[in-house]
C-alpha cells in the first residue's frame, strides 16, 4: 500500500507539470492571436501592407504558386515555401499567414520547456516556459512576414539537435542535429559557419578519430540536405552561391556606413540609408539583392575597413551592444537608446514598459551565469550558440530582431538561476 502511494505521487506531480504546460502554451497562443487579430483589424488582406523585407518574401510565395521557382538570389527559401503554403490553403491573404503564425510561435513555448529540462527541473523549467509565453518580442513576431517567427522554433530544434548528439555520440544523432542546421540556415543563413565550432564543444576524453567520424557525419548531413538549393542557385545565376546574396550586409557593418548612420547629420534611420544609398536608382545601377550589387558592396566594405581598421573595430564593440539591445539606426526613436522621454512621443505607456523590459532580458541573464558559473560547461553550448550570432553579427549588421529568436536561451539561463537560488534560500532558512 505504501508503495502505491509512493509510485501515485510522482505521477500526479507529472500530470500536475503538463497541465501547466499546456496552459502556459494554450495563454501565449491567446496572446499570439489577439495580436494577430488585432493587426488584421487595421490593415488590409493585401500585399499593399507589407513593408521592410516582407514584400520580397511574400513574392517569392506568391511566385512558387504560379510556377517560378526563386528565379532571384535575395532570399533563402524556407520561409517563402511556409507563407506559399499558407497561400495555397488560404488564397493570397497575408491576414491567414499572420493567423498561422500565431500557432507557430506558440510553439516556442513547449519547446523552450522541453530544452530547459535539460539543465533544470520541472518547475524551473515551466517559469523558462512561461517567460516565452509572455515575451513581447516573440509575441509581436506574429505580425510580420518575416523569418524570425520560423527562425526561433528551428534554432531551438537546432540546438535540441547538438545536445542530443553530444549526449549521445552516434553519427545518426549527429547527422540529425546536422540535418536540423542545415534547415535553419535554409530558413536564414546566419549560422553557416557554426559548423566550425562544433568540435570544440566535443568532450575532450572522445578519441580524435571518433570526433573526426562524428564531425563528417555531422558537416555530411548539412552538405546533403543543403547541396540541391546550392546547385539550383548555381544553375540559375551560373556561379557558386550556397545560400543567398547578403543584401550588404558586410557593408553595413562597415566604417563607411558608420560614418553615414552615426555621424552624419541630420541622423537617418536605416528605411531612410536603404532609399537612398542602397537604391539602384542612385547609386549607379548597384542592387544589393542581385549577386552583382552585392558584390560591390561587399568590396566597398572591405576597402573601408581596410581604411579604417580601428574605427571598425570600435564599431564592432557597439554592434554587440546593439545586437542585443538595439540599434539606434532601426531600433530606438531618434537614435536616443533607453531615452524614455524621447519614446513617449512614440509609443504608449504599455509599449515602453514592454520594450525596456525585453532589453534589460540579457542583463539579467548575465547576472544569472554569474550565479550559475561553477555549471559554465554543462551551459556551455547555450553560450556557444549566443556567442557565436553575437561575434556574427557584431562583424556584420545587427539589430535586435537579429537576437531574439535566442530569447528562450535567455530565459533558460535566468530560470535555472533563479530555481537555483530559490534552493540557496531555502537552506539558509532551515
């Protein structure tokens, strides 16, 4: 008998933790749809809404239902293939996609519990579950057709992937989280030099030549699932291009642009740089979205930077700023970050707290690793992949958006510390 109840305990606890999770999932959807429904409500079901980057996929959707299959080289072709989908169920309505959305980014939400029970307990766990659930950041991505809606769920499935092969050191496990990167870089390309620091995070006891077996396992997966959109690439444009152009992306990031976004009065905002500098029309014929135009970017880049290499390297030190608390070019009212008097002629009282309080989320994250320091390398893939899109972007361009498809790594990493200081506390007072 007492075994029974022993054995019904745990089990009802269980129970206890899934209900939880679904209505953590089931609130964050709500949130999801009302934003959702709410966006819908003032703009209409026409292409005619969309701006910034969310034309170009949309018509790259809309050109996969009518038979023309990425016939430019600007974007890569995950998310176009999810919004022709949306299309070929729901007719060309942007409102449908935005509504499909909502259940994708909920999704983040039971994946962020199952990858912080990895390095937390149930309750810690559901709280990393939780904060994903309430995220503005995430929740406001419903809204746009943009990759980082699909971006979030596959780079937790990315890492879910690397865990498991690193717990579970077979080349079918590794050639799965192989195959999950090679579909997120098909989704935004950003990670695909990850590869180059995946044998660093192999334990240092594994033998040299099972890392080698389980590196080319891994690297064969990304080339195999990637290799047909490269030589379609290669088919069509005639040259070796294995995911899409950059937009100028290097060039962005580069002192010349500095000189123009930064220093430059009046001060502009990055629509603005876009319409003018990076517009055929006045630039001589130069498209970023063409490999042509690209490539001229990306030799302006290198020439400034070889200019200036220490004024590069000082704007570098401030892209890892930006890229997690934003850029003032694109992210923050008239250039002025964390300047609430200067937001309030913008937005709400209930945006500005939304906003602060997602950018203070990596300082206290930070905070947390200091807690949780002596585990620094059981947490050490999570700081790997942050450190990694981080030194990416601060190489590049950055701006917020860039950073919060790694919201729920953060959130991971401050559940975990508080779960662990919740137990600190509660030993100091027995």
């Amino acid at each position: 008998m007492t075994s029974d109840i022993s054995e019904a305990k745990p089990q009802r606890n269980d129970r206890i933790i899934v209900w939880a999770l679904i209505f953590l999932t089931l609130l964050g959807l709500a949130f999801r749809l009302y934003v959702a429904w709410r966006t819908n409500q003032t703009l209409p079901d026409t292409p005619a809404r969309l701006t910034g980057d969310e034309p170009g996929y949309e018509r790259f959707a809309y050109d996969l239902l009518n038979g023309y299959f990425f016939e430019r080289p600007g974007r890569t072709p995950v998310y176009p293939f999810f919004v022709a989908g949306c299309y070929a169920i729901f007719g060309r309505s942007p409102a449908s996609v935005v509504y499909v959305q909502a259940f994708l980014g909920a999704t983040t939400i039971p994946l962020t519990f199952i990858l912080a029970r990895r390095f937390t307990g149930a309750q810690s766990s559901l709280v990393a579950a939780g904060l994903m659930a309430i995220d503005p950041s995430l929740i406001f991505h419903v809204r746009r057709l943009q990759t980082e809606i699909l971006y979030t769920p596959l780079i937790l499935l990315t890492v879910l992937g690397l865990l498991w092969a690193l717990e579970q050191p077979q080349w079918q496990s590794f050639s799965l989280a192989g195959a999950l990167l090679a579909i997120t870089n098909l989704c935004r390309q950003t990670a695909m030099l990850f590869p180059a620091i995946v044998p660093l995070l192999m334990p240092r006891e594994w033998h040299f030549k099972r890392k080698i077996a389980l590196f080319v396992a891994y690297l064969g997966a990304i080339i195999i699932i990637t290799a047909p959109w490269t030589y379609h690439n290669y088919r069509t444009h005639k040259t070796f291009l294995i995911y899409s152009v950059s937009t100028a992306l290097l060039w962005q990031g580069s002192p010349e642009f500095y000189h123009l976004a930064y220093e430059q009065l009046p001060k502009r905002h990055i629509v603005q740089i876009w319409q003018e500098e990076l517009n055929p029309a006045r630039n001589g014929g130069h498209n970023a979205f063409t490999i042509e135009g690209d490539r001229y970017f990306t030799k302006r880049a290198i020439a400034s930077i070889f200019r200036e290499p220490a004024l590069y390297l000082w704007y570098c030190l401030q892209k890892v700023v930006f890229f997690w608390f934003g850029n003032p070019v694109s992210d923050w009212p008239d250039h002025a970050m964390f300047n609430v008097g200067v937001m309030r002629r913008f937005f709400s009282l209930q945006q500005i707290v939304c906003i602060l309080a997602v950018r203070i989320l990596p300082i206290i994250a930070a905070l947390s690793m200091i807690v949780l320091r002596h585990r620094w390398r059981e947490f050490l893939p999570l700081l790997a992949v942050c450190g990694y899109f981080t030194a990416i972007h601060a190489l590049t361009y950055t701006e917020v958006r860039h950073s919060e498809p790694l919201h729920p790594i953060l959130a991971i990493v401050i559940a975990t510390a508080a779960g662990a200081l919740q137990r600190r506390l509660k030993l100091i007072s027995q």
